[in-house]
C-alpha cells in the first residue's frame, strides 16, 4: 500500500474515532478537521504518528485543536 492511501486510511479512522470519542456525528468531526486543517497535520506528521496507535495520535490530534483555539464543543480537554 502506498504512502498516501495510508494516510488516507488514518484520516478516516482518526475521524471515526473522534466521532466515537467525542459523541459527534462524523460530519460534524470532518467538518471540524477541515475548518482547523487536521487532515493537513496528519499529513505531515505521518512520519512520526504511523509508529503510534490511534489513541495517542487523538490526543496529538486534540492539543493541536486546543492550540489553535479551536471552537467546539466535544467534551474533551
């Protein structure tokens, strides 16, 4: 499988996991990770976030909203 379709598969899992996480709908998640360029930091920390488990790239996923001041309301911290 190549690089991006790998990606791809951890953007969608990701966006899955924070709809199960955060009790959102998934379209509400992907509207969220569109507004605040969360595909784009995926993309570019794959690097790193391919050796983690999905758990622990939500948490990144989650300080990397915080400090973008992101607006929303999911419940998290």
């Amino acid at each position: 499988m190549n690089k991006n379709l790998q990606i791809t598969y951890m953007q969608a899992r990701l966006i899955r996991l924070a709809s199960e996480e955060w009790n959102l709908s998934i379209k509400t998640v992907a509207g969220i990770f569109a507004k605040n360029n969360v595909f784009q930091f995926i993309r570019e920390c794959f690097g790193i976030f391919h050796a983690e488990g999905d758990y622990a790239v939500l948490d990144n996923i989650v300080e990397y909203l915080n400090n973008k001041g992101a607006d929303f309301d999911a419940g998290i911290s």
